[in-house]
C-alpha cells in the first residue's frame, strides 16, 4: 500500500488515497465535482533520521567501522611490532 496523490482538473481541489501499486493506475472521481482526478507526483514522505536502531547514521557507521579498525591495527601492532 502507498499513498497516491490525486488533483481534480475541474475544481482544483486534492486528496490523498491510500492504495496498492496495482491500483494507482484506476479511475478515481473527485467528491466535489465527480470529474476524473488526475494522479499527481509527489515527493515521497520518508524520514531517517537515525533514532530508529534499524536504520543507523552516518557517523554511528563511521564510528563503529573506525573502532573495528582501530582494534586490528593494534592487534597488528601487538604480533609485529609495526602496522601492515
């Protein structure tokens, strides 16, 4: 499901309809006027904003993928006395 942004011709007015991918394509008549609506594009409602443990930042990644590095070198630097 997905929602689909709809513009009367006639009457100008909007709406927004919640429906599947297979479904966007179909006749929809405004309540106003019940002229055809037209489909609109719009751009996509999608937050990330890294609160949701799932969806991590930039930085967290960057952060945990220098603290792994981190930890290699040093083990590195343990068995041979230099970086490799």
């Amino acid at each position: 499901m997905g929602q689909y942004t709809y513009k009367c011709p006639s009457c100008q007015s909007v709406r927004e309809i919640e429906r599947t991918m297979d479904e966007w394509r179909k006749e929809f008549r405004c309540r106003e006027c019940g002229e055809v609506m037209r489909h609109q594009i719009s751009v996509p409602t999608i937050l990330i904003d890294g609160s949701d443990p799932s969806f991590p930042t930039a930085a967290g990644k960057w952060t945990r993928d220098r603290m792994r590095r981190m930890a290699k070198e040093k083990k590195t630097m343990a068995e041979h006395g230099t970086y490799k």
